[in-house]
C-alpha cells in the first residue's frame, strides 16, 4: 500500500508549540481524523478532507484512518497535547492489533507537547524529580484501581500529574482524590491548577492541599500535585532535584 497513518500531537493549545514534524504531516495528508474541537484547529483546503468525531469513538477512529491508509490515502489523526499521552496513538495500536498484517502499514507517532509538561512549565518545575501520570477518568479503569494507584504514589513521595480530573459526568469523584491526597502526602503540600494552559483562558493556581477544593478543576485543568520537598520560590513551584 502507498498510503499511510501519521498520528500526531496539536500540543496544548498554543500553535507556535506545533512541531514543524506535525505541520508537515498536515500539509502532506489528503485527510485528517480526531476528536471534534482538534480537527476544527487545522485549516481547510483543496484536496483535503476532515472527518471530526465524538471523544468516546477512538477505535472507531484508528479504524477509519487505517481503512482510508489501506486504500492509499495519507492520514493524519490529531491529538491534543502528545499521541502517546492518554491519546490517539494507543488506540491506534489497539485497531492495528486485529488486522492480518500490521507490518504492511506505514505509520508515524509524531510527538508534541503535553499538558503536562507545558503546564509544569508555566508553574517553574514541579516534575524536577521523580513523578507519575494518572488520568483520574473511570471510563476505560475501575475507579478503584484509580484509589490504588494515587495511594501508592502518594506513599512512594511521587509528585503526580492529573490529566482529566473533574467532570460533568463524575462531579464528585475529585473530592475523593483530594481526601486520599491529605491522607497520604499531608495537608502542607502544594497542589497547582493549570487551566488551559498556553491560551488566552490560562489560569494558574498553587495553594496546599488543606485549601484545595474540587471546584478548582475541570476538564480543562491539569493538576499537579508535588512531594514532600516541593516549595515555593517567589511565584514559582519547584521540586529540588536531591532527595535525602
């Protein structure tokens, strides 16, 4: 086949974060797959044709780009933030995995800038030493697993990073995270909100966990929980990088 699947990550909002590699993979595709308000971010042109979809038909999606890759056609599925983040390039593997010839695609992971890294960044450096990402969503893991998982990363001393934290569908279980963060990293510990992070809606909040609530995030809003050691320097969150 000629075609191919190139998956690739729009970053956090701000176009000067595109990867020069994902603008050409924009420019050379003859159609581009994704979630709705991602796709409506690339420009129409002459020979070039969008298919937005739902957020909760990802494989629905891999599958289409690969069909249309099959046939010859160059594709390029848009992700915010990076593919291989809570994003489009697993699911891609997921639809790869029931075909009878997965070596016989050409496909591309063209990374970007995640939420994550970008609002650490406008925050200082809160990920300065060790951390973990947690996407807080029950749709595709029991909610328990999710209990387990910021339980031992509270006791390893993790800084944590929150993708998808507080819903419309599941308004209270943000509560719960911040009940089991008081019990395991302490009341003092800096907890950041970044919302929206490189757009003209940002908005960046550090308090401790002991004045955290649930409605300083939603949907938009990446956490960031730090460790034991993380501090304030000025306006600025930092996690030393010496432990011990």
């Amino acid at each position: 086949m000629s075609g191919w699947v190139a998956v690739a990550g729009l970053g956090p909002g701000d176009e000067a974060l595109v990867t020069d590699e994902v603008r050409a993979a924009i420019a050379g595709a003859t159609d581009i797959v994704g979630y709705i308000p991602y796709v409506a971010r690339i420009a129409p042109r002459d020979g070039l044709t969008l298919h937005p979809t739902d957020n909760r038909v990802e494989l629905d999606r891999a599958n289409h780009a690969l069909d249309m890759a099959a046939e010859g056609r160059r594709v390029t599925v848009v992700s915010s933030g990076d593919p291989g983040v809570f994003a489009m390039a697993s699911a891609l593997f997921e639809a790869l995995e029931g075909r009878p010839d997965p070596d016989a695609f050409d496909i591309r992971i063209l990374p970007g800038i995640t939420a994550m890294l970008a609002a650490a960044a406008r925050l200082g450096a809160p990920l300065g030493h060790d951390f973990c990402a947690i996407n807080l969503s029950d749709n595709l893991k029991p909610w328990a697993l999710i209990e387990k998982r910021l339980r031992l990363a509270a006791e390893a001393g993790f800084a944590m990073a929150f993708y998808n934290p507080r819903s419309r569908s599941r308004p209270h279980s943000f509560a719960r995270v911040l009940e089991i963060l008081r019990e395991g990293c302490g009341d003092e510990t800096l907890i950041s909100f970044a919302r929206a992070v490189t757009t003209a809606e940002e908005a960046l909040v550090t308090v401790t966990l002991a004045e955290a609530t649930p409605d300083m995030a939603d949907m938009r809003t990446m956490v960031i929980v730090g460790n034991a050691d993380t501090r304030r320097v000025g306006r600025w969150v930092y996690t030393p990088r010496r432990v011990g």
